[in-house]
C-alpha cells in the first residue's frame, strides 16, 4: 500500500542529518569500546529513531513522566543504543560517558533498556515481541483514560488525546506474542498507535530467508491495520521525509492502529559489515568503524565525537518539549476549569489513592457456607467496580469460569462493534485466546499510568504468560493476575489443564507475590491488600497473582491477620502446640480437619494459613516466630502441588503432603482421596513429624 500524500513537509537540514550519522558512529563507538552488543541496527534505524524523537513526538525531556506525552516502544530491545542515542541527543540526562559506559557495571545504559532504570525509557524490552504487547496496551490504556476524564471530547481536542510508537524488528513479529498482540489492536481499532517494522531481513542465523517467507504486510491488513511501506534512498538509507511523511498518514488513520514497514540494511554504511548477520549482535571491529567514520565524513581518529553545534541542535528538543507540555497544560488547565469533578477523580487516581470508603463495599461472607473462591473473587470485583473507576480488566475467553466480569453490560470494544454491551470506554476487556499477549499488554496499560488493571485465565495456562509475568515482576508493575482452577480439584479436565509445578515455579520469580486463599474472607482481604499495595513509585510496587478454587471450600471467620500473608487460623487447645499444619488455598480444610483428629488424640496442634509466601516473609522475625514458633520442630505443609515451597518451613523433622507427579482426569474429589489428600493423611504425616522431631 503506498503512502498517503501529506500537506506536511519535513524540515530536515544539514544539522539533522550530520546529527543522524553522528548517532550511527556513536552507536559504533560504544559497542567497539565495551566489546559486544548489536550496533548494526542501530546505525540502520538512526534516521527513524530521530524523525521520531525531533520531528514526530510530543514530549519534553525535562519531565519524562509527562500525563500528555506521545509513548515510545522500542520493542526491538537489543538495539538499545537506538533509544540511548535519542535520550542523549534530546537531553533526557543521558551524556557521553553514560554511552561510553554502554552494558558496563552501574551504568544508566544496560544491554537492553530497562524501565526505572533510565529516563525516558518507558518500559523494559528485549525478550522479543514484548513491546509490541506493551505498545497496544498502552494504547488500550490510553483509550480507557480518556473515557474515564474526557469520553464527550472530539478527537484530537482532548488533554488525554496522545499518541503510541514502537519500532519492532523481525525477530519481534517472529515471536508468537505480536501476533496475539497486533490482531487484539486490529480488533480494537486502536487509532492512536503507530508501528515501525525493520525491515532488514536479516536475523542471527543470517537472512530471514532462512526461517520467513510470508507477507508480513499483507498479514497486517488482515489484521486490519492500516498498512504502508517506505522504501528506501537509492544509496539504501532510510528515507527520513517518506517516513515523516507516512507517519503523519498514519497519525491522520483514527479508525485503525498503523504499520509501516522500513525497508533498511542493517549497519548502513559500513562498506564491509553492512547487510550482514555479524553486524547485528557483534562489535564491528576497529578497522570497519574507522571505514565507517571516513564514508560519512568523521574523523575515524576519534571516538565518541559529537560537535558543539550538533548537540546544541538537537537539545532544542527541551524547548520543543517545554512549548509542547505549556500549550497542553493550558488545555489541561481548561478542562480542569470544565470538568471540576472528573479533575479530582484525575488527582486521585493519579496520586495512586483509592476513593473514601471504598472498604465498605467489600463484601462479607457467611461462615460454614461452601463457596469457590473464583465466585467470592467474582463478587468482590463487581463490588469493587461500582465505586473504583479505575478498576478495569477481564479474561483470556474464560471470563465466565474465571469470573473477571466486573461489568456484564460494559465491554471494552471500538466503534463498530455488532454487541449490544460493545463501549469504546468500558469496564470488560476481552482479551481473546491470547494469554501471553494479554499479560504483556497488562504491563503497557500498568506502564501507562492512571488506571488498575487485572487479567484472567487458568493456572495451568499461567506457563503461556510466564515471560511476561516476570517481565511484570522485573519492573515492579502493580498488575493482578487473576489464575483459576488452581488444583488437581477442577477434576474432569485432567493432567493437562491440572497445574502442579506452578504454584512453586511462580514463587520463584522474584518480586511476584503469590496468594492463594484458603476461602471467601481470605479473599477479600487478598483483594483488599492488593489494592491497598498498589504503588506507581518503582521499585515499591509488585505484581500480583491470585490463584483461586474451581471448587467450594469452607469459609472461616474472617481474620485481618491474613493480610501478613501467614497466621493462625485455629489455635492449640489443651497446652501449647506439640506440632504446626500449614496450609494454603483448598488445603487449608484440610489441616483443619486433621487438627480435629490430632486434638481428639490429645495433641495440641496449630493450624497455620498461608495464602501468601512473599507477605509473610515481609514481617519481622518476631511475627514469623509467633507464628511457626521455632520450638515446636513437627510440622506439616500441605498443598496441593509439588513441595518444593515448604522445605524452609517444616524443617529436617517435618513433613510435606504434596503433589510430585500429574493428576488425572476423575472428578476432584476423587482425585484429592486418591492422591492422599485427606484428613487422614494430613495427621498420618503430623504423627510422623512427631516421632522425628522426638528423636
């Protein structure tokens, strides 16, 4: 599909261009000094890196956290330098010993580029096809704040009016991931992104001959973007002016998200090293980076060279940048003087606080009464959602099974859409059958800022999600994973959809919080707390998974204490306690009912709820004391999956009743009895952790 003409042209000097090549020596520069890295494409997309960041975007390096700013993805995270040169160029804070110390020890320029880590980056990238997700989250995000502070405004006159950029590689659209992604965004008609394909053909194993041959755009347009390519400069360079152009075509398509395919040569113009797979993930060498220098007029002497006049122009991007937030600023203050209400909504939210009284609409459930702690889930959300604007998400096609619905009457869905609950604006995401997609664009629309996002599916389908979630994790996204059917108690579905190694693989991705309550009033508290510990300040706030029961458990008195993540549910009677069950989600009946046995026996036993390894291991050793007493040395852990979480916790003399193997397709009580998880097993395993511990 060829350009749209534009009325628009590009101003485009002698200073942006000696600007454009200083970035491709640069980018040779820091990956000869440090030894490895990937500079070909970085030199490749110089000119589509600066277009954007000079002549495209809405932004100001001096406030990177701007509401109103345009977003920047480079998905194509390896290329790092890409978007390292661009925050120096335009004065993010980045300077020339911060490229000089590329991927070294302490530096503000890591290997791939890190959210928190460096102004102006805006999310973590480098697993491939990542930011693509992140990207059309972000944009869904984008679309969702403005129904929450702006919905009646035409397009294009609102402050929270904004657009989404991302340059993807090969590699990026090779990933299954962008493709879950890009046909979400074809279906949500998201107009306020825009896509960048590299287009080099190359990829480590060399030309992407080896491994692709379909029409990427021609798949793009079935996806129903709005597709475009630009060609190259007859030397083979990017175009600058067709990209510009094609860029304001695709600014000027609100009905449809945007893909433009680049067409460049990866290293471009190293006479040697162009054009070929060592360029991409290998320094260029000494001789070929001074080849390199002397083709585009640099001293190949030199290293690191930027003239005085380049970087003076190019940090006219600041004052750009402050004209462009002082003139949205005045449109801000202009609806804040229109719409008092929705602006208070808008500092609350914006602060990270939640509405007064939102406490109160948490419900109670009575004790004794069987419920499933997807339905209790279920019923907390649509509570919750009647006061908490900003609480929004749904499922991967399982909403009625993972009861994420928090609004039935209110879908997520463009203009356009036949269904009568179909809201440009609304509360339920239908994330399709893409789980890792989903996961990923949960992280854009947390990145985003200014709304509360949660996202469903099965326990067992958590595997497809996983590089995302940790992705969640390593940037400190305040994300909720919702994850049902958590046991081999969904029964009839058998070994492939019964999760075992989960709940312990989960735990041990670092800064992901874990909770699995043992009934309804746990999980509440699990939803209180987790609303409670949202937090946008990097480095404080954490994701959260929340993996609940297909099946009924009992319900217990509420106890606050399940807040620490780990407490006593029922206390020994008759003495202290002789020996501690310790058990999460469906088991904790389990350890119930075995205290009972163990107690008529006359053994004083606790019995330990843990619904959240990582809260618990947040108190002070004082609180974890008083819980898991050091002296009382018999103990028994009990869940229902692989063991290897407890170990800590019971100690040489202990126990733990746990699954090491698949389950099987029986209804689930069956399979608890089966597989050894009862009452009697529980209080088998206590009597023996006694005898050890007596030993």
């Amino acid at each position: 599909m060829s350009t749209k003409p534009t009325t628009t042209d590009l101003e485009w000097t002698e200073l942006d261009q000696r600007a454009v090549d200083n970035g491709r020596v640069l980018a040779a520069d820091a990956v000869q000094k440090v030894g490895n890295g990937h500079p070909g494409t970085a030199m490749s997309l110089s000119p589509a890196a600066y277009t954007l960041f000079q002549k495209v975007m809405r932004h100001d390096p001096a406030d990177p956290d701007w509401t109103g700013r345009d977003r920047f993805v480079l998905s194509a995270g390896h290329s790092s330098l890409t978007l390292y040169i661009q925050l120096y160029l335009a004065g993010y804070g980045l300077e020339l010993d911060d490229l000089k110390a590329f991927r070294t020890w302490g530096s503000k320029t890591p290997g791939h580029p890190e959210y928190g880590h460096t102004k102006g980056v805006e999310t973590t990238t480098g697993p491939l096809g990542q930011g693509v997700a992140n990207a059309v989250g972000m944009a869904m995000a984008a679309r969702y704040e403005r129904g929450l502070f702006d919905p009646e405004a035409a397009l294009g006159t609102s402050p929270f009016d904004h657009f989404v950029f991302a340059i993807a590689g090969d590699g990026c659209l090779q990933e299954g991931i962008s493709a879950e992604a890009s046909s979400l965004a074809g279906h949500q008609k998201l107009g306020n992104l825009v896509l960048l394909w590299d287009d080099n053909h190359i990829s480590i194993e060399g030309d992407t001959e080896t491994a692709v041959s379909e029409d990427t755009m021609k798949r793009y347009e079935a996806y129903g973007w709005h597709v475009q390519r630009v060609e190259p400069q007859a030397n083979g360079d990017l175009d600058p002016q067709a990209l510009f152009t094609a860029i304001e075509a695709a600014k000027a398509e609100t009905g449809r998200p945007s893909f433009i395919a680049m067409r460049s040569i990866i290293a471009w113009p190293a006479p040697n090293a162009q054009n070929t797979e060592a360029a991409h993930g290998s320094a260029l060498g000494d001789d070929e980076v001074a080849a390199t220098k002397r083709v585009l007029g640099f001293d190949p002497a030199k290293t690191f060279e930027v003239a005085d006049g380049v970087i003076e122009h190019t940090r006219a991007a600041l004052d750009r940048g402050r004209e462009a937030r002082g003139e949205w600023e005045k449109s801000f203050a202009a609806w804040r003087t229109a719409s008092p209400e929705r602006a208070a909504e808008f500092d609350r939210i914006a602060a990270g606080e939640l509405p007064a009284g939102w406490e109160k609409q948490l419900p109670e459930f009575e004790t004794g009464k069987g419920v499933a702690t997807r339905a209790a889930s279920g019923k907390i959300l649509q509570s919750l959602g009647a006061v908490i604007p900003e609480l929004w998400g749904g499922s991967a096609d399982l909403a009625g099974s993972n009861n994420t619905t928090i609004d039935k009457n209110s879908s997520f869905l463009p203009e356009g859409n036949p269904l009568p609950e179909a809201d440009p604006y609304g509360r339920t995401i239908h994330f399709g059958i893409r789980e890792h997609s989903m996961a990923a664009e949960m992280n854009g629309i947390a990145l985003h800022g200014n709304t509360r996002i949660f996202g469903g599916t099965f326990l067992v389908f958590s595997d497809y999600m996983r590089n995302a979630v940790r992705l969640s994790a390593l940037m400190h996204l305040p994300v909720t994973y919702v994850w049902t059917h958590d046991s081999i108690g969904l029964g009839e579905d058998g070994p492939t959809h019964q999760p075992v190694e989960h709940l312990a693989s989960l735990r041990a991705i670092p800064g992901l919080n874990v909770v699995r309550p043992a009934d309804a009033n746990e999980t509440v508290i699990a939803w209180r707390e987790i609303l409670k510990r949202y937090t946008k300040v990097f480095g404080k706030g954490a994701p959260h998974g929340l993996v609940l029961t297909r099946q009924g458990v009992p319900t217990y008195e509420r106890n606050e204490a399940a807040a620490k993540g780990g407490y006593v549910l029922f206390d020994a009677e008759g003495g202290d306690a002789q020996v501690v069950l310790i058990g999460t989600g469906s088991e904790v009946q389990l350890a119930v009912e075995a205290r009972e046995q163990l107690q008529a026996a006359g053994v004083p036993t606790r019995v330990v709820s843990m619904p959240c390894v990582e809260w618990f291991e947040e108190q002070d050793q004082a609180y974890k004391d008083s819980v898991l007493p050091p002296s009382v040395k018999a103990r028994v852990a009990v869940e229902a999956g692989i063991g290897l979480t407890w170990h800590r916790y019971v100690g040489d003399a202990g126990r733990i009743v746990s699954l090491e193997h698949f389950g099987a397709s029986a209804d689930g009580k069956v399979l608890f009895r089966e597989f050894g998880f009862t009452a009697e097993h529980v209080a088998a395993a206590a009597r023996e952790s006694l005898a050890a511990a007596a030993r």
